[in-house]
C-alpha cells in the first residue's frame, strides 16, 4: 500500500511541476508577444511620425531631406505601403530634377514619364510639377538654340529672329535655359545687322511663306506692331486669300484686322500653353487656324526689338488637343518636329 501511496505522490507531483512549466512558458510566450507588438507598434509610430514629416518637408520645398528621412522610414517598417510609394515616387523625382540640371534631357522625360500618374500627395504633386515646368523650358530652350544657328545659316531672318525672341522668353532660373540664353548672345548684333541691311520684312527670307511681304505704304501700319505681324503671318495671309480672293498686300488695315480678329481660339490657346510650356511674352500675337475639330495650327509672331517694322516669326506649331502633342515646323526643312 506504502508503494502505491508513493508512486500517487510522485505522479501528481511531476504533473504540477509539468503544469508549472507549462503555465512558465506560457507566460513568457505571452510576454514575448507583448513586447513583439509593443516593438512593432513603436516602429509603426516611428514610420508614421517619419512619414508625416516627410510631408512637412515637401512643403517646405525640401524634396532631398524628405527622402532622405522616408528611407530610413522604410529601413524601419517595410510593411509602410505609403511611405514605400512616396519613397519610390521621391527617387524618380530627384532623379529627373537631376537630369534636368544636367540637360540630359531624354533620361529626364523618362522618370516624369513614370511620375505621370501620380495625384498624391498634394505636396508631391507640386513638387512634379515644378519638376515638368523646368523640363519643358530646358527642351524648348534647347530647340531654339539650334534653331537659331539653322535659320541664321540659312538666312530665315524672321525665323532666327523670332526663335531668338522665343529663348529670350523663357526663364533663365532654369540652369539649362540660362545657359543657352548666353550662348545665344552672339546672334543678337548678327541677326539684328543682317535685318537691318535688307530693308524690308524680315519674312520675305523664308521660301516656305505663302503669302506676299510687300507692307502697306501706309507709314500707321509699319509702325504698328499689330499690323506688321498681322500683314507677315502665313495664315493671316492664307485666310484673307480663301475669302477674297486678292493678295492681303493690297488689303486696307481694316480688312486685316478683320481677318486677324476671327483667327483665335482662347480656350485652344490656353491648352496649347499647357502642354507646351511655352510662355506669353508682352508683344506675341498668335493667330490659331482649325484643321478639323481635333488638330490646329498656331503662328506666333512678334515685332522686332531692334525695328517694329519687321515681324519674326516665334513658331509655327501645330497642336492635337486630344493627345496633348505640340509640334514646331522647321523652316528649314518644312517639316514639323515635336516639341514637348
């Protein structure tokens, strides 16, 4: 009886020292889950406090710094699917602005091309878009520049006249821009000079130009900018052609600014700016013509600074509202090449 007493004693004391354990370990478990969560829900707290200031850094146009701290939001809480995106977005951001900078100006369109979707966050946004702005200025300023050597060599005074008018117009914050604005210094007294010399509208250098450049007689309308373009323009003087028939050179001012006054669009125009990036500069007249209910094309002309009776022609574009594409003939060749 003894031994069986023994045994029972022995049995029921392994059993609590087993349940003891078992109640030791689950304990502990418990604990290492409690400070499992208690770590995860600080490194939330930290991603989030990251993430948020990040945001404040962006609008407070700090871009690098705002990377900077999302990367080591990552680093912290890979699950952050926010912080990941902005991250990311921020990387292709600072890629193109860099890009940008350095005029390597295909590899820039590429990390837009990838941002092009983007709508959040509000500060992010404005960020691409200031991004977009210099991009579209340093190509449109790159365009220019070889324009104004082409037309030059070719003797299209309106042309490198106006396409030298056109870089001067665009922002020299921009690195890129200001740079070529400098380089293109040297053509202002050569094209200036050779304008000069030929005495008459800078327009009739160009073959491509359809309508007739003899100016009115009229001493009003040679020193009047608007009648100058107005009289220079390829459509103006297309246009007049359609609906009567004669030469827009005999035409009296009147009947020009007529014909001009029906060749606008303001709702075209502001889309055409939009895409293009092209800026308003005090002086430009545009005169828009309607290919079909989706195509335009667009003169932009300007007066000479050097003599109101000669009008450069800034640009002959055509623009397809639908997809955005902006194109600029080459006066050169005639043949129209993209631009943004």
């Amino acid at each position: 009886m003894n031994e069986v007493k023994n045994i029972k004693q022995k049995f029921f004391r392994g059993a609590g020292v087993a349940a003891l354990a078992v109640l030791l370990v689950s304990c502990s478990a418990d604990q290492s889950s409690k400070k499992a969560e208690q770590n995860s829900s600080s490194r939330t707290s930290l991603a989030t406090e990251g993430y948020q200031k990040a945001l404040v850094d962006l609008r407070n146009n700090a871009p690098q710094q705002a990377y900077s701290r999302l990367e080591k939001v990552v680093e912290k809480d890979s699950k952050n699917t926010k912080a990941k995106s902005l991250y990311r977005n921020l990387g292709y951001l600072l890629k193109a602005k860099k890009a940008v900078t350095e005029n390597k100006l295909s590899k820039a369109g590429e990390y837009l091309a990838k941002l092009d979707r983007v709508n959040t966050p509000k500060s992010l946004v404005k960020q691409i878009n200031a991004v977009k702005k210099e991009y579209q200025s340093a190509n449109l300023a790159r365009v220019y520049y070889a324009e104004i050597g082409n037309y030059y060599n070719a003797q299209k005074l309106s042309a490198a006249g106006g396409s030298l008018e056109a870089l001067k117009s665009l922002p020299s914050r921009y690195q890129v821009v200001a740079a070529y604005q400098t380089k293109a210094q040297k053509y202002e007294g050569l094209i200036a000079q050779a304008q000069s010399a030929s005495g008459t509208s800078a327009t009739s250098s160009s073959s491509s130009e359809s309508a007739t450049n003899t100016v009115s007689s009229s001493s009003s309308a040679q020193s009047s900018s608007g009648y100058t373009n107005a009289r220079n323009s390829k459509i103006v003087s297309s246009e007049y052609e359609k609906k009567t028939g004669s030469s827009i050179s005999s035409a009296t001012n009147s009947q020009v600014s007529s014909v001009a006054s029906d060749l606008t669009d303001t709702e075209v125009l502001t889309k055409f700016r939009a895409a293009s990036g092209i800026p308003q500069e005090a002086g430009d007249q545009y005169y828009v013509q309607k290919i079909d209910s989706n195509n335009y094309q667009i003169e932009i002309r300007h007066t000479s600074p050097n003599n109101t009776a000669v009008s450069n022609l800034k640009g002959m574009y055509r623009f397809a509202v639908s997809t955005q594409v902006v194109q600029k003939m080459n006066e050169v060749s005639g043949e129209y090449v993209r631009v943004n």
